[in-house]
C-alpha cells in the first residue's frame, strides 16, 4: 500500500514527525512538503530535530496571497499524486497546504485521511476555520483528537469515517520531556526556571491588525517579568512595517529567531505562563500544567479553557496584564488528548482499512 503525506507548515511537520513513522512500520509512504514554510529555521530544523524523513518531493511553492498560494498547490500536488497513484492521501490540520493536499486528491478520487479533523473556532474570518471547514466535508476518514471535535462534525452531518484516536501532537510531546534538556537550555538562555514567560504571535487577526499587535507588544513589555518571543516570519514583518518598537522595555522582552521542536518544548516546559495565539502551543501548554494565555477571543481547543489551564484575552492590553499577573491555575489539567497511541491507531485504520 501507498500512502502519500503532503506537509508544508511548522506544524505539520511537528504532526508527521509523530505519524510518519507509524506510517513507514506499515506502508510505502511518500512525503510531500509544499514549501510553504521555507526559512531554514521555519522548516528544515524540523526534519533534523525531529528526523523526519526527507520529503521525496519539495514543490517550493513559497509564500502568496491565499488563492494564488492554495491554487499553485493545489496544480503542484495533482502532478504528484497523478504519477504517484497513491491510494490514499494523509492531510494535517487546517493550512492552505492541508487544503490544497484534500482537494486535489478528492479530484482524483483518492480516499483522504485528516489528521485533526472535527475542530472548529466558530469563526469564519480565520482562514483556518474555512480550510477546516472544507477539508473535513471532503475526506474519506476522519480523525478526530477531542470529543469536543467528534460532537462538531456529528453537528455538520458528518459522522462516516470518523474515529475518535487523540491527538498526535500529545504523542510527540510526551518523547520530549525531558527536564535535562529543559534545565540546559535555561542555562544556555540565561533563564530561570519559572521565571519568564513564553510568547508566540503568529496569527493574521493580530499580526495584520496594528492595533492589536501593538497592544500585545505593549503589555509584554510591561509585564515586569523576563519573556522570551520566538518571533515567526510573519510577525517579524509585520512589527517592522508598523515600526513597533521594543524600546523603553527595560530589555524585558528577549526576541529570538523561531526554535526548533526539543528547543521550543524546553522553553516552554520551564516558562512560568505561555502568552499566544497558537493552536498547537496551546495544546501543549496544557499537556505540561503550563498556564495559558491566549491571544484570541474563541479556541478551536475548548477542553483547555473548560478545564481551566487556558484564558482567553484576546488582543486587549489590560486583560492581556492582568491574566499574566492573577491568572492561577488549580489541580492538575485532566487528560483530554489520549493516551500517547494517536499516531499508531491512526496508521492502522489507514493500512487497514
Ligand atoms: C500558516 C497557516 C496557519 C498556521 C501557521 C503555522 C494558512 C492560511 N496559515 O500561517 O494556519 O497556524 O502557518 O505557523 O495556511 N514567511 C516567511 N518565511 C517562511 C514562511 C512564511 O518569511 O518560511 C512569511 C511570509 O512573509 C509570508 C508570511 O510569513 O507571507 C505568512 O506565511 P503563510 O505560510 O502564508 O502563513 P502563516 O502566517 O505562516
Ligand atoms: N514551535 C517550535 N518553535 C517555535 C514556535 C513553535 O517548534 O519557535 C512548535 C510548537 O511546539 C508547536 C508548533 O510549532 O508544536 C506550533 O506551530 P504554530 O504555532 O506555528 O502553528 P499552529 O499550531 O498555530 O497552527
């Protein structure tokens, strides 16, 4: 059997580094990475770190506009999958890449497997919530990692090929903890254990709005605490256009170039609080007991704010201050993405089935 993986984005390759191997115990798999991410920091310090196999296609295609970007995808995978005659086709998440991997393949009548299928912010101006949207009503087998994820696509009708397996991310993580590495990358950094704060910044509702940028950036800086902000490409560019400044932060906010995967979990394993507006950083401030703070005003990851490890203050300074001053966290985040086997019930249902 044949199974073609297509990749493209930082969290993806964190998702097929847990996956990937499953895959090959069973099958021939053949690993597409679109090039969406591209920067060295952005992409090949995954497949190093993680000893993710090396792609057996590359299809540089590079940033865009989200329709050229999806459509120059969407060409460069049919011709893979036209050659390659895969029979079936894995997709992760919810990027233009995972977009463009589902559709060509359904084009093709190839059997489309999501990896995190189910999740839904209820907020359609994401672009995520859109690709999620539409991937989930076009594969073949669904894999959710909630049961929140399950419930939503039952709500949209969809219920044939969906099994509920957890979360792959939670697979990896748990590999990566730990705390000797943790304790020498602290050293490394010059960082205290729970003495600083994690940020990541990288969503277009933040970092395409000034405003709301700036209001991150402001009370970061004057959270009176060390924070360590790996700024992602997209953030950078956007702090340069809008000239927000650091300046007058009292050197508080250690900006560095994105991490990779054994890097970034350190840091966060030893943070204090995560400040961010990622999907996955999210998750995984809550499989380590890590206070969340998010910089959006709904979550595709409602377990973590129902449990109470996860605080949603969007981009709005005063809240943002506050949660990083009060925001405690009681008891032990109870257990809501699996049992650390996604990755291997996933690869059986796709051989299998
Ligand atoms: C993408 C995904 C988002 C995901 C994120 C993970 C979509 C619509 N968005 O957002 O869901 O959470 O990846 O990180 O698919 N850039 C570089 N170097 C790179 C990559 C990007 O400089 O290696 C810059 C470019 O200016 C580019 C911008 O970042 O225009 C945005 O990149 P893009 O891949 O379009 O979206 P992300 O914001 O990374
Ligand atoms: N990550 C990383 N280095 C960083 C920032 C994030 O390795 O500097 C990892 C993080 O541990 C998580 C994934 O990247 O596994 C999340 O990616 P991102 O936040 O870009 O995307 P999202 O999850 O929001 O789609």
């Amino acid at each position: 059997m044949k199974v073609a993986s297509v990749v493209g984005t930082r969290p993806q390759f964190v998702k097929a580094a847990a996956l990937s191997p499953e895959i090959r115990r069973r099958a021939e798999e053949v690993l597409i990475h679109t090039g969406q991410h591209y920067d060295e920091e952005m992409s090949r310090v995954f497949f190093d770190a993680l000893h993710i196999p090396e792609p057996n296609y590359d299809l540089g295609i590079g940033s865009g506009s989200h329709g050229e970007q999806t459509g120059r995808m969407l060409a460069a995978v049919e011709e893979i999958l036209e050659k390659e005659k895969p029979d079936s086709v894995l997709v992760y998440g919810d990027t233009n890449s995972t977009l463009a991997g589902a559709l060509a393949a359904a084009k093709l009548h190839i059997p489309v497997g999501h990896v995190e299928a189910g999740l839904r912010s209820h907020n359609r101006s994401m672009p995520e919530e859109i690709n999620r949207i539409m991937v989930d009503h076009i594969s073949t087998l669904l894999f959710a990692p909630t049961r929140i994820a399950v419930e939503n696509l039952k709500r949209e009708g969809v219920e044939k090929g969906v099994h509920l397996v957890g979360d792959v991310m939670y697979d990896l993580a748990m590999r990566f903890a730990s705390s000797s590495k943790s304790r020498e990358t602290l050293r490394a950094m010059g960082l205290e254990s729970k003495g600083y704060l994690l940020t990541t910044v990288h969503r277009a509702g933040n970092t395409d709005d000034r405003n709301n940028l700036e209001a991150i950036v402001e009370a970061l800086k004057e959270c009176g605490r060390p924070v360590v902000f790996p700024i992602h490409p997209r953030t950078a560019k956007a702090i340069r256009v809008a000239r927000i400044s650091f300046q007058r932060s009292g050197g508080n906010v250690m900006r560095i170039k994105p991490v990779d995967y054994p890097t970034f979990i350190s840091l966060l394993t030893g943070a204090e609080k995560v400040v961010t507006d990622s999907g996955g950083v999210q998750k995984e401030a809550y499989f380590f007991g890590i206070p969340c703070i998010t910089l959006r005003e709904e979550t595709e990851w409602p377990e973590t704010v129902e449990a109470g490890w996860n605080i949603l203050v969007g981009a709005r300074k005063r809240a943002i201050l506050k949660a990083i001053r009060e925001f405690e966290p009681k008891g032990k985040p109870a257990m809501a993405f699996g049992d650390g086997h996604a990755a291997e019930r996933i690869a059986a249902i796709v051989v299998g089935g």
